[in-house]
C-alpha cells in the first residue's frame, strides 16, 4: 500500500517507568508500526493501553529522570534517516513543531490562556521558519483561513477563551501544521468535542493528510474514528499491538478476541431494539505480564491453557494483517 | 448554580427601588430566589452579550471586586492616602519642620496644645503643626512601602521565578538549582520578618535607605516561594507540554508562557505586602533604625518621639499610630479582597 520506505518505522517501541527500588511498569512493550505518506495510522486501545505514551515518547517529551526508551524509530528526514529516539535533546527540539507536530486532546487546556492566538500561532513561524513579525502574522492568518476559521485576522488577536471548542482545535491544528511536518501524531483529537465538529475537525484532518501528503498517527478509543479516517490499525492491549491489519480487514475478519470484542461493544444503529451491548469483562487491570502469557487472557472468552504458555509470538494472516493470538478466530466466523 | 450574596444586587439596577438584599423588596422570599437567580443569569448572559468577546480573568475579578465592599472600603481608603501623599505639599498648611509655635509648647511643663482652628491636629513637643507632619509623612510611609514592595517583588521574583523554571524544564541540574535556591529561601523564611528587617538594618546602619532595603529583603522568600509554586504548578498544564511539543525553546516557554500565568497570586501578594512592608517600616523607625534626617517627619519616628509625652499628651501619639492602622489596613482589605476575586476556589 505505501510507496516507497515508509516515514517513520517504529520497531520495538518499549517505555518503562519506574526502577531503582520501585517495581517497573512497562507501558509500552515492544510496539511496532510505520506510518507512510498521506496515510493515516490508528493506534486503537482502552485507557492505560500505551497509546498516549507511545506518542509522547515519539515526540521525545518524556520525563528523562525515571524513564527507559527501548526500540527504534527511524525517521526519514531530508538529511537522511535519523532514529527519533537517540537524537540529542537539542536536535529533537528542531524537529518538533517543524518536522514532528502533535495535537493534544484539550483544544482549551492546551493554549495558553494568558496569550493571544496570534502569538501561538506566530511563534511556532519565528521559531522553525524564522519569520519575522509582519510576515509571520499574515502566514498565522493564511494558516487559520487554511482550517476554517472565519475572520482569521480578528481571531488573531483573541485569547483562547473567546473561541468555540471546535475554533480552539482548529486553531492547534493550524500550529501544528504551521511548518509543513511530515509526521503528525493526534492524541484523541476529538475526545473533548461534540459530535457534529467531531466530524468537522476529522474532515479537516483528513483533507490535510491527502493535500500535504503528512503521515497521521491517530491515536484514539473511537472506533467511528477509525473506520472513518484511517488506513492501517493497530490495536494495542497492555503495551502490546495485538493485531494490525489495514482497515478493511481488520473490521470485516478481525482474529483476535480483543479486536472483536472492542468491535461487538460499539452500539449499532442497525441492531434490534433494546438488545443490551455486549461489553468485554473485567478491567485492564486484570491482566497479566506479557512474558508469561498473553496478557488479555483473563478476559478472553476464547481463553486455553496454551494461552499462558509463554508471549504468544505476532501471527502473519496475509494482506498485512497481523495478530498476537494461538488461537484466532476462524475467517469464516458466521 | 449558587448565588453569592455579593452577586445578588445588580450593580446600578434600575428596577429595585431599595438597594438591599434580595427579596427585600416586599417579595415572597421565594420569589426573592427565584428573581435573584434570575437576575444572576441575566448577569451571566449579558457578560456573554456584552461585546462578544467574554470576560477574561482580569475583567470578570473587577467586576467582583466592585461589588466587594471590602475591596471598596480598602480601595477608598488606599486612594486617599495615595492623594494625600502625592499631593502633600500642596495640602499641609504649613512647614512640616519648622518650629513656628515653639514658645507655645513646654514638654518639660507638660504644656501641649491640642487641635485648634489654625493647627487642626494641634501641636507636637517642638510646636511643629502636627496635621502638616502627618500628611507629609504619608510621602516617607509610601516611598517605604513601594519601595521596599517592589525591592522584594523584584529579588523574589527573580530567584522565586528562575527555580520555578529551573524545577520545570531544567531537568536534573534545573531540579538541584531549584533545590539550592529554595533552601537558602526556606532559611530566611524561617527568620521573623521583623527579625531578618532589624538584622539588615542593624547591619547596614540607619537610613532611609536601610529601612527600604531591609523591609523590601523581608519580603523577598514570600514572593520566591510564591512565584516558584505557581510556575511549577503550571509547568504541568497542558498548554506547555503543548508548547514543548511545538519546539518552542525553553526559555520562551518559562518567560511567555508560563511566567504570565503565575504572576497573579504574586501580584495580589505585592498589595498585602504593601501593607507589611508600611508596618515594618513604621516598626524600624520606632526602634531608632529608620531614617535619623529629623527634616523628613515619619510616622514610626513621630510614634517613637510621642513616647516620652503619653501621659499628657497622647494625641500625639495616636494620630501617627492611627495612620498606620488605617493605611495597613486600606491595602490588607484590597489585597484579600483581589485574592478572594482572582481564586476560582472562593468564587462559586
């Protein structure tokens, strides 16, 4: 499906916290995706899943005191292909907001409220693009007339709290793509939105994607989201990708049992009246290390004995589809 | 949605003819409520119509202020001293320093002169118009006071601020000089305002510099730990890991973005040690460490002098000692009234 190597290959990805007299916490174990042009790439889990240290840690914004970073991911960047997690602080701080961008979750609580728009969007101009006063404010205005925002040069001057939640997302999407990055990371980007400017917000985002030619890492709990916007998935369980397959694949024959059971606990328009949801038992803490077995076996309804002989190994079922299970769900299922 | 009685009565509201509490004006007391949250949301949606723009912080804390009779009272009393220091020559009557009835006044004979129609205050123990001496010591009190504040908003502010960005984005050397910092703080905290006020001046000796200097340093670990503990709590907001995530360097994180948002607690704090820093002064030229210039009358000099004479003539030592009172008391009522205004916590 990509042409070409792909923008980011991330292989291996491991984040442990903790140590030195604390018990460790792998939070993210052995994570691997790629993330290609003008695609989009959804990491899918529960909270607590690692889906939001994933990103972090890609971004280089995590704590440095109390934390490991394992794996790799190589960036292929003008200069050549560089790996995101062994780059000096400095370096990593060039890349972000000029290569790398991120959208956050909160579109109130991540602008500054003190600081006109126009200052946040501009500074991100002066910093990577070295614009100066004049020319950055007008490209801040271009940039909000860019994803929606009408009178972009009267908004300029507003602060964050005199704009609408659907305008303030916007308005953090137009700084992260300020620089034209290659790569975008989007943390639950419509989480803190209503329904109708979720869907705005995923439409600009997509048509971002496509005209830029930017590689999205979506990184969301809504499976809508999903089906809606991107192209690879994976879905990640206790620090793990349990299964990645491209989106067709993935929704029609998912293999493994958490897959199914996210998909079979979404409600469904077309289902019959009053029929209760079928939800996945227990919690995410009810599960156990990924080094003695597999850690969704607790909950699984499909659980064996074989389970908990040893990490179940990552399964090719063809077409790019990949699963973490010993015992899938047959193709023909229904 | 809870009402605050302060909330209730709609500032110049035409329809209430007796301006008191709600349902006060002969209402059913539920009916009283019920207009009362009315009127609170018609409050609430007329910000929002108002220009369009809604309310930042700033502007919806003065709207409260005005409806806080503490702030009102503070600030009244705030504004006149500030006239009648600015404007002191113009409103002494007289020479604040010469002895123009000194042959009226026989301390040694107990012979005071009390408030008369040509001296209103009467006259002190060296007959010296004691109203002209009150009003320009006002300048002495507010050149100490603003002094001093602004000595330890700006020491404070500097170490307070530089280890609160240290501890936020410095990392492991950013945590040890945050450490290092807050320690020698924590150390002069430890020490009695007035105690580390009279150490300073003690050692430098006595002059009206020494007084500024030495209540302004006083107050310097108030403001630090303050600065530091509000750029550290909002070090974690999202809106600097959003920040971080844009490549913004450090520096314009700590100076743009955090900083104005942490100076609000400290700049609330500047008009409470206003009032401080008006007593501690007072307290320093009591204690014979204030500025020796007898040309320059001083309200804690005056109360020192009006000592020996307490027992037959006592005014003299409480017109200065009231000045204090009041003055202190002015800025302690509008500094409590902003803080209360500008904390989400006590708004609802």
């Amino acid at each position: 499906m990509s042409n070409g190597t792909p923008l980011l290959a991330v292989e291996e990805l491991s984040v442990v916290f903790g140590g030195r007299g604390s018990d460790e916490v792998r939070a993210v174990d052995g994570v691997s995706f790629t993330l290609n042009e003008g695609k989009v790439t959804g990491l899918v889990g529960e909270s607590g899943c690692g889906k939001s240290v994933t990103s972090l840690a890609l971004m280089g914004l995590l704590p440095s005191r109390g934390v490991r970073i394992g794996g790799s991911a190589v960036m292929r960047l003008p200069e050549g292909e560089t790996d995101l997690l062994r780059l000096p602080a400095r370096r990593m701080r060039d890349l972000r907001g000029s290569q790398l961008a991120m959208i956050f979750q909160d579109p109130l609580s991540s602008l500054n409220p003190v600081v006109p728009i126009g200052v946040q969007v501009t500074e991100i101009l002066r910093r990577h693009r070295r614009m100066g006063g004049s020319a950055a404010a007008k490209e801040a205005a271009v940039l909000l007339d860019r994803v929606g925002i009408p009178d972009p040069t009267r908004r300029l001057r507003e602060y964050p709290h005199q704009l609408s939640g659907g305008m303030r997302q916007r308005a953090l999407i137009a700084m992260a793509v300020a620089c034209r990055p290659r790569v975008m990371i989007a943390d639950e980007p419509t989480t803190a939105l209503d329904v109708t400017i979720q869907a705005q917000i995923l439409e600009l985002l997509k048509e971002l994607v496509t005209e830029e030619g930017t590689a999205l890492l979506m990184i969301t709990h809504d499976l809508g989201v999903v089906a809606g916007l991107c192209d690879d998935i994976n879905v990640l369980y206790a620090g793990r990708a349990v299964e990645s397959a491209p989106r067709g694949p993935l929704f029609a024959e998912p293999a493994h049992p958490y897959t199914i059971g996210l998909l079979g606990s979404v409600p469904r328009l077309d289902a019959p009246r009053g029929e209760p949801l079928t939800p996945i038992r227990g919690s995410v803490n009810d599960n156990i290390a990924w080094t003695d077995g597999c850690a969704f076996a607790p909950r699984c309804d499909r659980y064996a004995a074989e389970c908990l002989e040893g990490p179940p190994p990552l399964v090719p079922a063809g077409d790019g589809h990949t699963h973490r299970c010993v015992d899938p769900a047959e193709e023909e299922t229904e | 949605m809870t009402t605050t009685p302060s909330s209730q009565n709609l500032p110049g509201d035409p329809g209430t003819a007796v301006p008191a509490e709600a349902g006060g004006d002969g209402r059913t007391p539920l009916l009283g409520r019920r207009a009362a949250k009315v009127d609170r949301l018609a409050e609430l949606m007329g910000e929002r119509a108002d220009d369009g723009h809604g309310a930042g912080v700033w502007r919806t804390a003065f709207r409260r202020l005005r409806r806080s009779p503490m702030a009102i009272s503070g600030a009244v009393i705030v504004a006149l001293f500030l006239l009648v220091a600015l404007f002191a020559p113009l409103i002494a009557p007289y020479s604040a320093t010469s002895q123009a009835w000194g042959n009226e006044v026989f301390p040694n004979q107990n012979v005071f002169v009390g408030p008369r129609a040509e001296n209103w205050l009467g006259l002190d123990n060296l007959g010296r118009d004691q109203f002209s001496r009150m009003v320009v010591g006002a300048r002495q009190t507010l050149l100490v006071g603003v002094v001093a504040t602004l000595v330890g908003f700006c020491a404070g502010a500097l170490l307070g601020g530089s280890a609160g960005a240290a501890a936020v984005l410095g990392g492991r050397r950013g945590a040890w000089y945050d450490n290092a910092v807050m320690r020698v703080i924590d150390m002069m905290l430890a020490l009695p305002t007035l105690l580390l006020a009279v150490t300073v001046a003690a050692l430098v000796g006595p002059s009206l510099t020494t007084v500024m200097l030495a209540v302004g340093i006083a107050q310097v670990p108030i403001f630090a730990r303050l600065l530091r503990g509000a750029m550290i709590s909002q070090g974690s907001r999202d809106y600097v890991l959003a920040a971080r995530a844009l490549g913004v360097r450090k520096r314009r994180i700590a100076l743009a973005h955090i900083l104005p948002n942490s100076l609000g607690p400290v700049i609330v704090q500047s008009t409470l040690t206003l009032a401080t820093a008006i007593i501690d002064a007072a307290a320093l030229s009591y204690l014979g460490l204030g500025n020796p210039d007898p040309s320059f009358p001083e309200w804690g000099t005056m109360l020192a002098d009006a000592q020996r004479f307490l027992s037959s003539a006592p005014q003299l030592a409480v017109y200065p000692a009231l000045a204090i009172i009041v003055t202190a008391l002015g800025f302690t009522l509008l500094g409590e009234a902003m803080r209360e205004a500008l904390d989400p916590k006590l708004r609802k």
